[in-house]
C-alpha cells in the first residue's frame, strides 16, 4: 500500500495526487499540516528528512521530490503510453515534465508565495521575485502555447505525465492573477482536464480543500 | 553520432558534459556563444525553440532539457550502475538528481546570476534573489552533508546521474563565495570527483573554459 504525505497548497503534492488517481493505484493520502509545522515533526522527518511535502512510503521505501514519485509509480503501474518505455518518447515526456517542473512552477511558486503566502504566515513580500516570476512565464507560457496550438497533449498525442506536471504547476493561476485566457490553446487543454474524472475525484480546482479543510 | 548544444558558464551544459564524458559516448560538443546571443538564432531555435542551453540533436531526435538529456543518453548507453534499471534504486537516484537539480541548483543560480552574470551585461542586481538563494543553500547544504557523512555517493555507495548533478550545480561555489569547507563530507566527495578522469576530461573546474575562450 502506498501512502502519500502532501498538503493541498503545495503544487508538487498536487502532481503526485493527480499522478496517481490518473494510474488508479490503491493508496493512502495523508494531510500534513503545514500551518501547524507537521512537515518539522520528529515523525515528518522520519518519513522526508528534508522537512518537505510531497512523499511516499511504499512498505517501507521512502521517496521524495514529486517527479522521482510519479517515475515510481508509473513503474508500479507498468508500461503505459503515460510514461512510454520507448527511448525517445519517453525522453519527450521527461523533457516535457522538466519544462513544467523546472519553468512554469518556480516562476508560478515565486507568486503564489508573495502574493498568498508571505502575508498568511507574515514573511516579508519580496516585489522582485514576483517580477522576475511574471517574467518567467512571460517568456515561456508563450512557447507552451505554440506547443498546444500544434497538439493535443504537451508531449504528443497522448496525455502524458508532463500534462499532469503542467496542470498542476498552472493549478494556482486564478489566485495569483495570472491570466490563462491570454493562451488560448493552453486554456483549451487545461479545462478539458480539469474537467476529466482523475482530475475531478482530486479537487475541482486549486485549494478547494481550502473551504473543507 | 550526438551533437550537443552548450555554454560552458550554464550549470545545466555541465551536467550533461560530465554526463556524456562519464558515459563515454562518441559526441560532438557545439559553444554556443550565449554572450552573441547565438541562442536566439534562427538556426539554434531549429534546434531548441525555447533558446536556452543546454540542447541534443541525435540523427535528427532534438532534446532539450539536462536531466532528460542525459537520462536518454544512459539509455543510449544501456543498464548501468551509473543510471539502475531496478525501480527503486532509479527512483532514488531521481530523487537526489531532482534534488540537487531543483533546490541546490536555482540556489546558486541565484547567486551566479546576480553577482557574476547581471555585472556582466549590465542588468540589475536582485538583491533579495541572493538573500533567497543564500537561504536555500543554508537549508539544504546541511542534509546533503548529514548523507555524504553516511556513505560515499549521494544515492547510495556508486557514483550516479545523482552526484554528476550535484557536481555541476554545486560547481559555481568559489566564484560565487559560497564556503564549501564548511561542509567537510562534500568538500571530500567533491575533491574526488573533481579529480577523476571523466571531469578532467571536461575541464579542471568552472569556467576554466572562460580563460581559452
């Protein structure tokens, strides 16, 4: 059985959520209170010495960093056109979920922090990060969007783990004023997953779990 | 026959150099002169339409992004200790490649940026981007110590993707004053790296290049 620790505000546990109700593998979703500092527990550390969420336990193995948990998974799951044995397509998939991982989610990260979270936990607000993170995804929401006006997924014709990267490094565009609409291609893409069951038996969208919670 | 695609003061370039230089594989290595802006191109955006460095092109297959590249590269290569097929021992060599790639690596790309690059060409200094950067080494430095005090390599007692990743992001350190001494575990391990074969064969340190150039 796996057991996934994550907190809804953090978009790597999202790709690993949305990940793994894609795969539909039977596990456990622990919520690790990141307000009341559970990620800094002597029991937390036990699970990711580095004090940070997401990560699985799987009978034992210990796993951090989303992506490295997804690549599980998919493993578990066994071949799939998800993440394709093939060399090349696979290496396409890897590219794909770097870009998102790598790109659009630090720049994403650098808002959502400044604009949501400096103010909840009373950090100073850091205004030339949320330029340089406005200029990051100026610069590349645009060759995303050439990606998806060519194709349907990020990586080819089918929905791959980079697609499950992108969303859910996007999840937080609404809350930090971030305009999606601008790319129409990306727009498209997005609302028909968000729209898709594995999507939707996660959350409807970003921190819905907010009003729950 | 691979062609790839880099500049020798891009973090990302090195990793894939040490990479292929570990592996072996017959290549080809192209400068691309970032400081002529060469990567806005028309003929490197052929090759990566996203302009940065570092890029693969094998008989026509174009990659970008380092950690994909040189995952498909020790596919090239075949089963290796270097990159293990067995799903939990390559889940935590991307796990620490995916560390030292998205904690220590946009740590001291903040540095280099700041203090070296934005001198260089005449941008402004983010001052609050170096305290960030400066703050995230602080935190993370410490738990790759606490694991290269346990064992040799940073995913377990060979030398992997992992460590070559960590190498490269760790390399900018003296440039950017960044005190590696005070971490004795991975000044040993960085010391033996730096002397082996495969990363002389590359260049004795960082920017060693810059001098030749």
């Amino acid at each position: 059985m796996l057991n996934i620790y994550g907190h809804f505000l953090s978009p790597p546990t999202n790709i690993v959520r949305l990940c793994v109700s894609y795969l539909g593998l039977p596990h456990e979703y622990i919520h690790v209170d990141l307000q009341k500092g559970e990620q800094s527990s002597p029991e937390y550390l036990k699970i990711n010495p580095a004090g940070r969420v997401p990560a699985l336990e799987d009978d034992g193995f210990l796993l951090s960093q989303s992506s490295a948990i997804c690549k599980y998974m998919c493993g578990l799951s066994g071949p799939s056109d998800f993440y394709p044995e093939d060399l090349q397509s696979q290496a396409k998939v890897n590219q794909w979920s770097d870009f998102a991982g790598k790109h659009i989610m630090p720049a994403m990260g650098r808002l959502f922090f400044n604009k949501i979270v400096a103010g909840m936990i009373g950090a100073e607000i850091d205004k030339g990060a949320i330029k340089t993170g406005e200029a990051m995804l100026a610069r590349d929401l645009p060759l995303i969007e050439d990606v998806l006006k060519s194709r349907e997924f990020l990586a080819g014709d089918k929905l791959t783990l980079a697609d499950i990267t992108l969303i859910a490094g996007l999840e937080p565009a609404e809350m930090v004023q971030v305009d999606i609409s601008a790319y129409p291609s990306i727009e498209k893409w997005r609302k028909t997953l968000m729209e898709r069951g594995f999507y939707q038996r996660v959350h409807s969208h970003f921190a819905a779990e907010m009003q729950s919670s």
